[in-house]
C-alpha cells in the first residue's frame, strides 16, 4: 500500500481517470497502525465525491461508521422521529383523503336524492297537466265541443285531440 501511496503523490496514478485507484486510495487513506488519516488523500477523494456518487456513497457509510456510540444513538433518534412525522403526515392524508370520499359520497347521495324528488315532481306536474288536458278534451267532447275548440282550449292539435277522442 505504501509504493502505491507514493506512487499516487508522484502522479503516476490518476484517481479521475482510474476508479480502482479511487477505491485503493480510499482504503490507503487510513494507516491504521499509526493511527492516522492521510488528509491529502481525504481531501482529494473528497473533490472526487462529487462527481463520483459510489465514492460519496462510501465517504458517507464511512462517516456514519466512524462515529461515536452517543452520535449513533442521536443520529437513530432524529431519524425515528423524522420518519414518524412522515408516517403521522402520510396517515392524516390518508384520512383526510377518505374522509372526503366519505363525505363525497354522502354529498352525493344526498344531491341524488334531492335531484330525483326534483326530477320526480316535474314529472308528476308534466304528467298531471297531460292528464289534465286529455280530461279536458274528453269531458269537453262529452259537452259537445268541436275538435278546434278543444285543440284551441288544451294547446294541442287537432290531429292530437282526434287520437284522445278515438281511444
């Protein structure tokens, strides 16, 4: 690892163009018998995160595992709790999505039901005033009225009135 080390700071190895080199050099970067972080490497390697996501993906695992037990905890924490607003949030439009079809639906079966006695009554007039004028029509032929009359007193024509009379 040394001789690759110092190969990399001779500039024989490229770690832009050569991502074995990235990945050797971010396991060199740690000499662990001495204790120490080489921070020519880190900051280079750093420079490359940016437009390498693999490598960023690696300094951020690395970061997370080089913390302390109580920043663990902390980060797990503020993570839990951050996905629990999320999961309150989802859940409230979740019901807030089916409270409204609910109320959807009873706004509609009530328009429906409102519609149709509406609907009903207009036919029931329609229907009364038809069956109004075929009385009209028949109690006036009975009294001796002409044709012309009654198609002039019922608003029909008389072709119409020919047809009541006739059934």
């Amino acid at each position: 690892m040394r001789k690759f080390i110092r190969q990399w700071r001779e500039n024989q190895l490229d770690p832009f163009d050569d991502i074995l080199v990235r990945w050797l050099l971010l396991l060199g970067m740690i000499d662990v018998r001495n204790k120490r972080v080489y921070d020519d490497i880190y900051k280079e390697l750093e420079a490359l995160a940016m437009s390498d996501e693999r490598l960023l993906n690696a300094f951020d695992a690395w970061e997370e595992l080089s913390q302390t037990p109580d920043s663990i905890i902390a980060y797990q924490s503020r993570l839990k709790t951050i996905i629990d607003e999320e999961a309150k949030i989802d859940y409230a439009e979740y019901k807030g999505i089916e409270k409204g079809r609910e109320e959807g639906r009873e706004k509609g079966r009530v328009e429906g039901r409102v519609e149709g006695r509406v609907e009903g009554r207009v036919e029931g007039i329609v229907e009364g005033r038809e069956e109004g004028k075929i009385e009209v029509v028949l109690s006036g032929a009975k009294k001796g009225l002409d044709v012309p009359t009654l198609a002039s007193i019922t608003g029909y024509s008389e072709e119409r009135v020919r047809e009541i009379l006739e059934t």
